[in-house]
C-alpha cells in the first residue's frame, strides 16, 4: 500500500455530498483504530465541521474548539500577514510542523484537528488562511506518522497534486439517491486529475434491498467495500450527543469494522 510504510500509518481521505454520512464514517474509523491501539490523528476538513460531535465530544467542549483557519495569531505568525487585509506579500511555505500537535483536541483515544473555512469569498484563494491549511494539510499527509482519518467536503479542495501520493484511500460515502451518485463521480473525477488513484465507496443510510441495488448498479465493476443499514442507534447516538460507536448494536460495528479490515489488507 503506497504511502503507508506501515499499517499504522494509513491515510484516509472520505469525500461525498454534504449529509450523506461522512462524518459518522470517519468518526467511526478513527475511534476504531485508536481501539486497536493506533496513534489516530481525525482531521476535520469540511467546513459544516460536524465531526466533533460524532467523536462524542460534548456540545460544551464543542464550543470551545476553535478551528484553525480562525486561529489569527498563528495565521499572522507563520505566513507573516495581516488576515483579512489584500495585497500583501507573506510566506507560501510556512512552517506547520508543531500546527497539529499544539492544537489537536484529544477525545477518545483520538486527536482532533478542525481545519475550518476561510471567511470571504473564494476559498481557493491565495490568502494567508488558505496558504496555511495547504501547508498542514501536506505536513499531515505527506509527513506525520500517525494514522490520519480526514473528513473531507464535498470535493476534494484540501487536496492538491503533491499531497495525494500521500493519500492511501479515497473513501466516498453515498446514500441511495442521484445527487449524491452525481457528486461521488465528480470527486473520481477530480482526484483523478490530481493523481488519486484509489477509490472505494460506502453505501451509507441503506433502508432496503431497492436502496442497496441502485447503489451496487450504480457503481458496477467499481469497488463497493460497504453497506451501512440506516440505523436508529446512529441517529440516536446524534440526536444524544454521543460517538458514533457507543451502543451500536453489534450487526452494525461489525459492518464498520468490515469496512476497516478491507482497506487494512488490501
């Protein structure tokens, strides 16, 4: 497996249209390998940033993360600019190497990292902010070793052409509907362009043999490495405020934990 060196090691990338599950698949991998003894890094790349929650961090503790990309003083001391203000000159390669260390919020057996979004118009712009979650982001994949689950956005924005010979897997999480078919295409298509080669998908939200078909001939010759039933505990599990792995019924863990053995052994 590229860019492993050793199981421990494995980058996760999980894509898919906003609501599909994402968040309940990377938190439920992360909590999984820190289970097994694994030194879990989540990095939560969407800006929706749901993924504390289904870490089971607790709304209060929630309230006090504060994400990276409105971290200003750090921002200002690593690119050397002002946010927020335009024509500035500052560094394209700031150093980032202690970033996930000082801010990581550890849950679990997990540490959290949440990127957050840049706060004006095109997020693609080359502004500090931007410039410095590009730089993390390729310090976490290219240069930590430490299993990394990232809970990506709708695309793959956080990725660029050098950083995805770093990613192992590209999971894209679907459920039984056209538009998120549609958006798990357009990620294949974009990671292609960028170099990924690795692709699997997750059928999330399965409530019947008619949901689980459309998905399967949806992606037929294409790897389909697990079926997730829609579950009340998962949605009470979110309702309450807790992991998503606490009080899964064992029907349903075992199916997160199918989905884990896959990519290990691949």
């Amino acid at each position: 497996m590229p860019g492993t060196g050793e199981a421990g090691f494995m980058k996760i990338a999980i894509s898919g249209k906003g609501g599909v599950g994402k968040s309940t698949l990377a938190a439920a991998l992360s909590l999984l390998l820190a289970r097994k003894g694994r030194q879990v890094l989540a990095v939560d790349a969407d800006p929706d940033s749901n993924l504390a929650a289904s870490l089971g961090v607790s709304a209060s503790d929630r309230k006090t993360i504060v994400p990276i990309a409105r971290q200003v003083a750090l921002i200002e001391e690593r690119t050397g600019a002002k946010v927020s203000q335009f024509g500035q000159v500052f560094k394209i390669n700031p150093d980032v190497s202690d970033v996930a260390d000082m801010f990581a919020w550890r849950h679990n057996g997990v540490a959290l990292l949440v990127l957050g979004a840049v706060q004006r118009g095109g997020g693609g712009c080359a502004c500090p902010e931007n410039v410095l979650l590009k730089a993390l982001v390729t310090e976490l994949v290219l240069r930590r070793n430490e299993a990394l689950v990232m809970d990506m956005e709708a695309g793959i924005e956080h990725l660029g052409r050098g950083t995805t010979r770093g990613v192992d897997v590209m999971l894209v999480v679907v459920e039984p509907g056209q538009r998120s078919i549609d958006t798990a295409r357009r990620v294949f298509e974009l990671g292609g362009q960028l170099g990924l080669r690795r692709f699997r998908v997750v059928a999330n939200k399965i409530a019947t043999p008619a949901d689980e078909a459309f998905v399967r001939a949806a992606f037929a010759g294409e790897e389909l490495i697990g079926v997730i039933p829609y579950s009340e505990a998962l949605r009470g599990a979110d309702r309450d405020g807790r992991s998503v792995l606490d009080g899964l019924p064992p029907d349903i863990l075992g199916r997160f934990e199918a989905i884990l053995k896959n990519i290990e052994q691949e």
